[in-house]
C-alpha cells in the first residue's frame, strides 16, 4: 500500500530509541526525511546513522531538551531549514512516571507535565505554522491507556496523559481549517529502552524475550505480548499518510485488548 508520504518532512521528538525510533524507521521507509531529538546525544547519534542505512532516508539527529522552549524551536527550524518544509510532527518525548498520589512531589508533577504536555504544547506552537505554510499536516500525539482509565498509583503520568490527549482533541478542532490532521495513540505494553534497563536493573532475570513474556501475563494482555515499538511506528506512519486523510481527533488505543475502555 503506498501511503503517499514519499518527499514529506518528519519531526519526531524522543526519537533515539523505543516508539519514537521505531515512528523514525516507518517514516523513513515511506520515503520521509526525518529529524529526530532527544537529551542523550551519544545514542541519538548512533540511531540515526542505523536509521539511515536501514532505511535509506535522510534521518537528521539534534540533540534537544524538549522542556526547553529554544530547544525545541532549533529542532523545528532545522527540519525547515534542512528540507524546506514541515508535514508531520510526532510528539512522543517522554518517560513513565507513576506512583502513589501522597509521594509525588510539587517538584514531580512540574517535571513530569513539563516534559509532557508543555513539551508537546511547545513542538506544537513551533510546527503549526510550518504546516500551514505547506497546505496542512498531521501531528500525533504518543500518550498511553493511563489517558482513558486511570489506574490507582498512576500518578503523574496518567495525568499528563489525558492533559494530552484533550490537547490534541482541542487542536483536531482549532486547526482542522488548516488541513492540520491531530490525533494521538494510547500505547500499553510496548517494547522500549525504558522496559529494557527495568530488566536490566533487575539482575537481567531470564532473557529479555522471557521477562517481556512475564510482563504480558502478569498484566493480562489479551494478546498474549508486548507490542513492537514498530507496530507503533507503522500505525504513526498510517496516521499521517494520506490513507488516513480523514481521521482526525481521536486517540487510538493500541494496547493488544488490554484497556477496559474504548
């Protein structure tokens, strides 16, 4: 299926491992030209150049903190200044952050919604004129099922996450005029860097395989797994491609049947 994103331009934020490497790696198979950033520059840098030679697009890596509004400026105005123009932008920066609501800190939920939501609010305010100026475009949103149904102990992420998905819900209606498509995805259980140092911090009990097969069991995925951050990247890619022209404002759960609600 030709998605028809061959030539557009990419922004994808945390984009040196996990989902945010894997909506690099489905773009760049579509023919996209993508900048991807992230805080840790050394593996930003080694995934971009294995990005590029498996995919054979031009994947371009800016080291930027996404809680910093001047960062995140330089990392649209590279795209731009790169390539001329902007088409999509993914707004996938962040970590999980959850625990009792009495032990999270002031100094917690600051972080945790400036990462987040302000990091997201900010690619945004950068991107949208961008997108205008080339006759519209799709942002997406990577939030997770925390967003919808709330789990006790979820705190702040699960906050966060719905504060993003009524950002996207509030923007699919603002910038529809404009051509501006803005949807998001719920992820639950997705194979990332951030699963990986858990297993590793555990004395790498088993193999990786195994502890992620322990994960889908004790947490009752329906389909038996942990999710590849490249199913994520392929449904991303689906999004912003003109096959999914006319989605726009909604928030797709893609959590193997885990979440209780739609």
């Amino acid at each position: 299926m030709d998605l028809g994103l061959s030539g557009k331009v990419a922004v994808v934020t945390g984009g040196s491992e996990g989902i945010g490497r894997g909506a690099a790696q489905s773009l760049g198979r579509e023919g996209v030209s993508v900048v991807v950033c992230a805080r840790r520059e050394d593996l930003l840098r080694s995934a971009a150049a294995e990005l590029a030679e498996a995919t054979g697009a031009q994947i371009v890596p800016v080291r930027a903190d996404v809680t910093l509004a001047g960062d995140v400026e330089r990392v649209i105005q590279t795209a731009v200044d790169r390539f001329g123009r902007l088409d999509i932008l993914v707004n996938n920066a962040g970590t999980s952050a959850a625990g009792p609501f009495e032990s999270v800190t002031d100094d917690a939920w600051q972080a945790d919604l400036d990462l987040k939501l302000f990091g997201a609010i900010r690619a945004t305010r950068a991107a949208v004129p961008h997108l205008r100026k080339v006759g519209g475009g799709s942002i997406v949103n990577v939030l997770n099922v925390g967003a919808k149904q709330p789990a006790a102990r979820s705190v702040p992420t699960s906050v966060s996450r719905a504060a993003g998905m009524a950002l996207m819900k509030a923007l699919s209606k603002e910038l529809g005029a404009d051509n501006i498509r803005v949807n998001g995805i719920n992820i639950g259980l997705i194979k990332s860097g951030q699963n990986q140092r858990r297993w590793e911090s555990l004395g790498r009990p088993g193999t990786l395989e195994e502890f992620y097969a322990q994960l889908a069991r004790q947490t009752n995925v329906p389909l038996g797994r942990v999710g590849e951050a490249e199913e994520v990247g392929d449904l991303i890619a689906f999004l912003c491609s003109s096959r999914g022209a006319y989605i726009s404002g909604v928030s797709i759960n893609m959590d193997g049947g885990s979440s209780g609600v739609v």
